[in-house]
C-alpha cells in the first residue's frame, strides 16, 4: 500500500493556497476555492499518479479540512469526537464518494449541538456529500445490534479529531461489546451479498456494470475485509495473509484488481461529475478515453470491457474461495466428517469435491478429471476452497493450452459425452476458467462484449449459457419447459454434436470476418483433432455456419410464404440437420438476452420448422410444399368449428368464396373460425369490425380489422398502436374479392408483455374507431430517444430482396429503433402511394430489421424508379 500523506504534508503543497486562519471565521468562498483547486488537480493527477496514492491523498485532504474546519467553530473545546467510518473510514475516498462520519456526543450539551448543526450545515453549503450520525456510545452498539450496515460501520472507524476518552470509550466496546460474533456476522454478510448478487441475475458479465455492486466489484472486495476485520478483530487487510487465510501471491493479486477497479471508479466519477458507480453506455465512451484506451469509440469501449470483465471475474474465484475459507473456519467443517475417497487424488467432503493432497494438478489431465469426477457424482455441488487455490496455481503455470494434450483429450471427450457433463461440471468448467486454459480460441472470446443493445452477456458469458439452456432439454429437472426442442434431444444419437456446436458457435467473434464461417474451421479442426468421425466434423461445422439460418428466416422472413420455405428447405437438405439446428436455435436466442425470447419467437421458430420438416419428409428428390393441401385443411378445420357454433354453411361458403386463397393460407383455422364468426354477425353499418384477442395462445395479441377498403389503412392504425405504447411484431394486409380489406396485426406492449386488461383492450378500440371514423386525426408521436437510444448510430439501409413474384416488392430495413418508427415508415409509404402488403418487425437491441412486401396503388411491383424513390426517401426522413 502507497503511503499515506499526512495533513501537515497536504497543508505545504503549493495548490492548497493559503488554509484559512483558526483565528477567523470560517470562509465559504475560501473552501470552495480549495476544493475547486483539489478537483482540478486530481483530475490532472489521475492521468500518471497511482490510483492508490490518489485515493489515500483525497481522504487526507478531507482529513485536513474537516480538522481544520473542526477547530474554526471550536468545537476541540466540547466533549464530542468526529470518526471518520465507511469507506473514508478505511482512508479511501473517490470524487464522488460519501463522506461518512460519526459523531460521538456522550454529553449532548446544547453548546456543541449548536457548533455540531453549523459544522454540518457549512460542509453542506459546500456541496459535499456528508453521510453522518450524531450517537452516544452506547446507542452506536445499540443500532448495530440490530443493523448490519451500521455494525460494518463501525468496524471502520477511524479516529480524525474531538474528545479523545469518548473515542476510546467506543474502540473499548468495539472489542468487548460488539452486537455480531463471528459467525452471526459472517453469515448476515454472505448472505447480504448474496442478495446483492441477485438483483444483478448472478453474473459479472453485465454490460452496464455497477462497479462497485456488481457480482465481482468493490463491494465483494470489501466483503472479504470487513468478515477478516471482524473475526480477527483487527484493522488491517494483511491480516488475511497473517492468518493463513490467503497467499502473498493472492492479497497481492486482489490488491492488483481493487486498483483496477478503484481506477474505473476514478475515471467513472471525473467523466460525470459526481458520484454514480453505474458504467453505463453514456459513460463507457469517455471513461474510456480517461484509462487511456483510445478515443475510437466502440473499439475502445471494447477493450475496455474486456479488461474489466476479465478483472471481476478474478474478483468473483477469490472472493468465492475465500469466503469458503471463512465458513470453514467460522461455521465449522462438518463436510469434513463425511469425506469420502473416489481415486488417489479426489475425494467427496460434503458436497464439495476436494484433493486429496497438493501435487494433484501436477498431472495436467487432473484439471480436467476433476470435471468429469463431478459428472459421475451428481450429489457434487462445487469446489472446496483449498482445491480451487491448486487449481488456480495449475492455471497459472500453464505453458500451453490443456487440449495439446492427448490425455486431456480424451477426458474432454468424455466429458461432453457424459449425459450430465454439460451441466454443472461444464459452468463450474467457466467459472474456474478450465475451459478457456483447454480451448485457445475460448480464452480470446473471454470478456469479449458488444457494445449494443442485443447480447446482454460477453461472448463467453452467452456460450456459457447456451451450453446450459442445451442441457436443460434432457435434464430431468427442466422437463416440460420446450417440448418439441426435448423431444428432439432425446432422439438425438450423436448428441455430443450439439453441445460442440453450441461451444464453437461464436467462438470466432472479434477476430473479424464472418464469425460462422471462421467457427465452422475451428470446430472441424477440433473434431479431427479429438477423433471424432467426419460426419460427426461435418455436423457440427454445418451448424456453426448455420447457426443464425433459422432464426434470421423465422424472424426476419414470411415464413406463410412457400418460395422462403421452399429455400430454407434446401439449406437444410435433410431433417436430422433441422432437428439440430431448431434446438440449437432455441437455446441460443435465450442466451442472448433474458428480455428476448418470448412465445411469439416460439411460434414462428416452430411453425418454419413444421412446415419444413414436412416438405422434407416428402420422398421427392425436390419436394414442395402443397399449398393447396394446407388450405383446404385450414378450411376443413374451421368449417367443422363454425358448424359446432351453430353458424349455416351455405352462409359460411358465400362469406369464404369472397375471401383469396392466400388468406386461408396465412391463417390458422382457429384465426378464419374467430373471424368469420363475427363478420357473419356483423351489419355493414358497424364497420369498422375491430377484435383483440389471442385466438392462438401464442402470447400475443392479434388485432384484427375488417373495413371497407381504403388508401393507407396502415398508417392510421400505425400511428393508433404507437400512440397507445404497443408494438407491431407482424401484420398481414389482404384484399377481399369485393372491396374490403382483412387486416391482422400481432402485438406486444413496450414491455413484451399481450394485451390482457379488459379496460385497456377497450380503449385501443376506441382510438381505432375515433381515427378510421375520422372523428380524430392520426396521433403524432413525440416521445424523445431514450438514455441509451442516444448512444447509438444505426445507419438506416434499405436492401431489395429478389423474389418470384411478379406482383410485389420485398425490402429490409434496417435503421435505429425509435418511438413511432412504424408510423413514421407508414406516412412515408402513405406520401408515394406505396400500398402495405405484409409486414414483419423484428428489433435487435438498438437496431430494428423489418421486412416489408408492398405494392404500387395498381397492384404491381415496384419499377426500379420506384424503389430507389421509395429508397431515398426512407432515407432521407429517418436518418436524422
């Protein structure tokens, strides 16, 4: 530790001016200035100076002040003491941070309380954030009996100046008549991280980390001190290393990560001009630049990422086993009794799987038959804290990766074939970083982010859980949650394949170029590499380069149209390639993003994946889809639910025979039965016909309208749905034979969430009746960008998509997610007379990656002339 610069040495530096005389009356303007002068020095100082020394030196200039400030009002001449507690407690202090302080008043004399309030109230004149409480003694313990953070407190109280018996008083009862023991205290404290941990989903690898809350942060740090402080009673961090509850090599290791943070932390609060220890998106650009990174924006905010996700996740292994440590020592180790032996080098104590002596890692295949021993024992729930100190220093002597070895080889094969390996062994596997010391190219995605909105996770965060999610479809535990993708899995006879694909999916993002292609290489390489049959190597690499094939078609494709399955068909050649794939598909979109899969994701992936698997099933060496045959099944099973319902069927015929065909082909016969009905009952008068529901339980809510036609329906419904705060997923815009329009919209509100709340579903209608009746214009949206909408740039691109058909244009756009996008697209549309056919919105973190089918007023395709108008003016009004 850097030495702390004491109050006489800060009052000689020149930039402090001149410190106000004791003998005259406090000056606002005067400590104002001083702080002014402070501010601007340490930001000049952050750039060379050592962050430990920077932070000591802030404690000690508020030391100075505060003492200075302390003898101003006299109030050395009244019975009370000022103690520094917190983190200024531990001599630590950030631009930002809280100035924490205890004020002991044994006496409460009306003469100090009166000096005490304008103590106070001239720091807070200052715009200095003063934590502070006024306690007698005994109060202080009286409180911390009964609340943790105060007894933390008072575990780091530092003596600054005042009533020295009153300070000594209370350091007397901190030792003898502290309200916690040890082991009371060790488990409000583990349990309060814990809960801590939770509110962040129990990962460090958030892209928008608190760094000093965050699984892996400061305070994790911190938890470590404060149980050491306690149960050795002692003021000193090295005390963990006194005791032998930590190696030199490790305190100096935590030490080096605590810098890291303590410097982001530095950097964090200077960039915002005050206290906020959340690095988010508006923040990363510039706190970047501060540590030195680079002022390349995203390319720097990457590195930057990575560097901290690799420093928490250190944070996260240390605070683990120390922590174990601690239990052992505090709570006991009954595991210790029930040790049982499973070869000459692990044994069973407990749950935890533990070494039987020292030398176990010095045979490299051990780190990864540790693995593989808690796959064949599944009552294993971890690592006991020793065997994780051996196996970082393993780590650590590393001088290649652990898959150049042949026996290590054979162990991860076996591991991955183990019906269990992949689910705990495999996450204990990345949280000890073994998987990364086995596979080079995994190492080079660690703490790899993307600085978007989309992947909530880094790179191996996300593979991590993929890996998990695949596990999940066979594990007894999970059964019922994906039918289709578990019924899949448990036929599977090569399913080791899927769980490699799963590994090598993104392993080649970062490296530049397209990272499917650069992954199929890699885990063709490894299966050859670990003896896997080529089949097997051919499987596993067709996946990696297809792993977005599904979910791009489903999402970003009319699947209701036969020319985009009769391709995605041919991409898949067979149905065991499919089967991979659909589950593959799943378990990827819900590693992603915990916000991101949601039913209607489930409804598209599943039905492109019926519809294809029955085109394949067909014996035709180029099988197609039956149109005709899906139709008269979606008839046949509508009719059957309308004559159940009482309704005629020459009535039902006359009413169909004005619908086309593609209606019944885009719709299931649960949608045709819904709608019918109500058209059926319907007088001509009462139109518009509006129905909300969910006739599919898919987890969405279908709008559909039933109107006479008219230009650029879509527009005013467009701007309806914005301004009501809900979201278009997909519409389809379809003509009746005879003049009306059928108009089905799926939707989701703002928060994914159907519609469902009776109240609501009836005043959507009400605007929607307002605005096609023309009683009230199309609301305009005004909503500004959000916090992190602002932090980024998508450069709207419209790209046409060749197609068959000879009477429609298809398009993507892609362009930053926005409120009133879709209405705003649509009064474009509306202004060139570019008629809606179909629409699917798909929106990926910031960017939104719609697809639309339209039509010229004539019902024909777009000319070129058309398209690049259509281009330009998209273009034109969405970039801004």
């Amino acid at each position: 530790m850097a030495t702390t610069m004491t109050s006489e040495s800060l009052s000689q530096t020149d930039f402090f001016g001149q410190w106000p005389a004791l003998s005259e009356s406090p000056c606002r303007d005067a400590y104002r200035n001083l702080l002014e002068q402070y501010r601007q020095w340490s930001e000049q100082q952050f750039i060379t100076a050592d962050i430990d020394e920077l932070i000591h030196h802030r404690s000690a200039f508020f030391d100075h002040l505060l003492k200075h400030l302390w003898q101003q009002l006299q109030l050395n001449c009244e019975p009370v003491s000022l103690v520094a507690v917190g983190g200024y407690g531990r001599e630590t202090l950030h631009p930002g941070s809280d100035i924490d302080l205890l004020i002991l008043d044994n006496t409460q004399k009306a003469s100090a309380a009166a000096k005490l309030t304008e103590f106070l109230t001239f720091l807070w004149d200052l715009h200095l954030d003063i934590g502070h409480a006024v306690r007698t003694v005994n109060d202080c313990f009286t409180q911390a009996a009964n609340d943790i953070t105060i007894a933390t407190n008072l575990i780091e109280a530092r003596y600054l100046c005042g009533d020295e018996p009153s300070f000594q008083q209370f350091q007397q009862h901190l030792v003898s008549n502290f309200p916690w023991s040890s082991r009371e205290f060790y488990q409000a404290k583990h349990e309060e991280q814990q809960r801590r941990h939770q509110q962040y989903h129990g990962t460090s690898y958030n892209l928008e980390p608190n760094i000093k809350s965050s699984p892996g942060g400061l305070r994790d740090i911190q938890t470590i001190g404060w149980i050491a402080k306690r149960h050795f009673q002692t003021h000193s961090d090295e005390s963990l290393v006194e005791y032998g509850y930590m190696t030199a090599d490790e305190f100096v290791e935590l030490r080096e990560c605590m810098n890291w943070l303590w410097r982001i932390r530095f950097a964090l609060h200077l960039e915002v001009g005050k206290r906020e220890d959340r690095l988010l998106f508006d923040f990363q650009p510039g706190v970047a630049v501060r540590l030195g990174y680079g002022n390349e924006g995203k390319a720097s905010v990457e590195l930057m990422m990575k560097d901290y996700f690799k420093v928490v996740l250190r944070v996260s292994e240390l605070n683990q086993m120390l922590l174990q440590f601690f239990q052992q020592a505090i709570l006991g180790a009954q595991e210790l009794l029930d040790s049982k032996n499973l070869n000459e080098d692990f044994a069973i104590s407990g749950e935890m799987l533990t070494a039987r002596h020292d030398q176990v890692f010095d045979q490299r295949q051990n780190m990864i038959k540790a693995f593989v021993l808690i796959a064949e024992n599944p009552q294993i729930t971890g690592i006991q804290s020793h065997t994780i100190r051996l196996l970082r220093n393993a780590r650590a002597q590393l001088n290649e990766p652990l898959s150049y070895d042949p026996d290590c080889r054979l162990l991860f094969c076996q591991l991955i074939e183990h019906p269990r390996g992949c689910g705990r062994p495999f996450a204990l596997m990345h949280h000890h970083s073994v998987v990364a010391s086995y596979l080079p190219q995994w190492q080079q995605i660690v703490g790899q982010m993307q600085f978007d909105l989309f992947h909530a996770y880094t790179v191996d965060e996300h593979t991590y859980r993929l890996v998990r999610n695949l596990y999940r479809f066979s594990a007894a535990e999970h059964q019922g949650e994906f039918p289709l993708a578990e019924q899949l899995v448990a036929t599977m006879e090569r399913r080791h394949c899927l769980f490699l694909a799963g590994i090598f999916h993104d392993i080649a993002k970062g490296r530049g170029g397209d990272h499917s292609e650069l992954g199929a290489m890699d885990a063709r390489n490894f299966c050859h590499q670990h003896g896997y049959p080529d089949a097997d190597a051919e499987l596993v690499a067709w996946l990696v380069e297809h792993h977005l094939t599904l979910s791009v078609t489903a999402q970003k494709r009319d699947i209701h149209d036969p020319e985009v399955i009769q391709n995605f068909a041919n991409q898949m050649q067979d149905c065991e390639r499919m089967d991979y794939l659909y589950c593959l598909t799943v378990a990827d979109i819900r590693a992603t993003n915990h916000s991101l899969w949601n039913n209607w994701k489930a409804t598209l992936l599943e039905e492109l994946y019926n519809a294809t698997h029955y085109l394949l099933k067909q014996n035709s060496s180029t099988p197609t889809l039956d149109v005709r045959q899906k139709i008269q099944q979606n008839k046949a099973s509508a009719m059957a639910l309308l004559l159940s319902a009482g309704f005629d069927e020459k009535e039902i015929l006359a009413l169909w025979g004005r619908f086309t065909a593609d209606y019944f082909f885009r719709h299931t016969a649960e949608q045709i039965s819904w709608h019918s009905q109500h058209i059926l009952n319907l007088n001509t008068e009462q139109l518009p016909l509006i129905l909300i529901g969910d006739e599919n339980n898919y987890g969405t809510t279908e709008l559909f309208i039933y109107h006479h036609e008219e230009s650029h329906l879509f527009a005013s419904v467009a701007g309806v749905l914005d301004s009501e705060q809900l979201s278009i997923l997909d519409a389809q815009i379809l003509a009746t034979r005879d003049g009306f329009v059928m108009d089905t919209f799926v939707l989701l509100q703002r928060d994914g969430k159907p519609l469902t709340d009776p109240r609501r579903i009836e005043d959507v209608k009400q605007q929607l009746l307002d605005v096609l009746h023309k009683r009230k214009s199309v609301p305009q949206t005004h909503r500004p960008l959000s916090r992190r909408m602002k932090n980024f740039n998508v450069k709207t691109q419209v790209k046409f998509i060749p197609s068959k058909h000879q009477r429609r244009t298809t398009f993507e756009l892609t362009t930053l997610d926005r409120p009133g996008l879709i209405a705003k697209f649509a009064a474009i549309l509306q202004r060139l007379d570019v008629v809606l056919l179909a629409a699917k919105i798909t929106t990926i973190g910031e960017q939104a990656d719609d697809l639309f089918i339209v039509a010229s007023t004539k019902n024909e395709a777009l000319t070129e002339t058309e398209k690049q108008t259509l281009k330009q003016q998209i273009i034109k009004h969405l970039d801004f």
